[in-house]
C-alpha cells in the first residue's frame, strides 16, 4: 500500500510542477515538436534531437518487461505503455501504482511477447541509443541545452522525463528477473544504477522467459486423493 501511495504521489506532484512550476512553453514549441517528429533538424541541436528520439526508445524498453508483467495482471497494460510513447513517465507512474507483484509468468507467448522477449530487439535498441548519444555528445551546444532547460518547457519536462525513466526501471526489474529464475541481487543493482545502458544491456543478456502451460499448472495444484 506504501508503494502505491508513493507512485501516486510521485505522479500527482510530477503533473503538478510539469503544468504550474516548470518553465513556461516557448512560442515555437509545437513546431519543434513538428520538425524533431518529422526529420526536419536542420537549426535544432543535436542534443535535442538525440534526447527526443532516446525519449521513443524508453517506452521500447519497457514495453519489453510490462508487456509481459501485464500478462499476470488485473489491470491491463497496453493502454499504459502505448500512451508512454506520448507522455512517458506520466502514463507508466500510475500502472506502476496499479500493478500488483508477480513472480510468475503464465500461459504462452504470442508473436509479439517473442519480439519483445528477443535479445535481437535488445541488441537493436542498444545500437540505436549509443549512436544516438554519440551523436548527441559530439554534436551538441551544452550551453545551449542548458539555456534551453531553463526557459523552455518542453525540453525541461522532457529531461526530467527521461530521469524518472531511469529512476523507475528497478520497479519492474525484480519481478521479471524472477520470473526468469534469474535471483542475483549484485546484478540487479548495477542494472538499476546505470541510467538507459543498465536496462539496455539487461534486455540483450536476460534469459528468455520460460513458457508455462495453464493445464501444467493445474496438474499440479491438483491435490492428490488417496
């Protein structure tokens, strides 16, 4: 209960300081939005571009863990996870309040739990994020960001976007490393303390999720009649 309370928490007073305390919205915001959606970047830094398009990849990466933690859920996920695709962190915090803890995967997977289960979606996640941000690094104007962070409110927001992502990941990274019979507590927190590569490099070395049938389940939750 202590945890719901706390992601609500963290929810209400994110949406609270992103709308009243947050630098207020520039004139030209929704046509960058327009142009960083589209590939128009010519005049935009590339510090920009590089945290905007990280900022689609986050929901990518945890589309592979709540995906299949909804699977075992009352609540359904995918309305979660698609609109994180829009606004982060906002549509993730209250599933996270939402969800219950499970351990256990159950049933098979379908053609789109494969793909997001696959290593070969974690290795294609992680070469996108590290051209990205060797693009970002090399290319970009920090003191332009910066000033940027402090007048704009669309690139303010989303860099804190980006830390509660970060921040938040080891809320589901127990449980899915369990379900994968994967218990090692030193792993699990250099995961956890590496911002983006930590989750990265977990989605490229997890070990595939076991399958369990509901009629094997059964069968052993039968009592034995003597």
């Amino acid at each position: 209960m202590l945890q719901k309370i706390i992601y609500f928490s963290l929810w209400i007073g994110f949406i609270t300081y992103a709308f009243f305390l947050a630098p207020p919205n520039q004139p030209d915001t929704f046509e960058l939005i327009k142009n960083l959606s589209t590939g128009q970047w010519q005049g935009i830094n590339p510090l920009v571009i590089a945290l905007f398009n990280i900022m689609g990849i986050w929901p990518l990466i945890y589309s592979a863990v709540v995906f299949i933690d909804g699977r075992v859920q009352k609540i359904p996920a995918w309305p979660f996870a698609s609109v994180s695709f829009v606004v982060g962190a906002f549509a993730l915090l209250p599933y996270l309040a939402l969800r219950e803890p499970n351990k256990q995967f159950v049933g098979q997977k379908n053609a789109f739990l494969k793909l997001l289960d696959s290593r070969v979606t974690g290795v294609f996640l992680t070469v996108a994020t590290v051209i990205l941000v060797a693009y970002g690094l090399r290319a970009g104007d920090w003191e332009n960001f910066v000033q940027q962070w402090h007048t704009s409110r669309f690139i303010h927001v989303m860099s804190l976007d980006f830390c509660f992502l970060s921040l938040l990941f080891p809320s589901l990274l127990g449980d899915d490393m369990a379900r994968r019979s994967w218990i090692n507590p030193l792993l699990f927190w250099v995961i956890a303390l590496i911002p983006l590569f930590g989750p990265l490099i977990y989605l490229c070395v997890r070990p595939p999720l076991p399958e369990v049938r509901v009629e094997k389940i059964s069968s052993q939750q039968k009592p034995v009649s003597n």
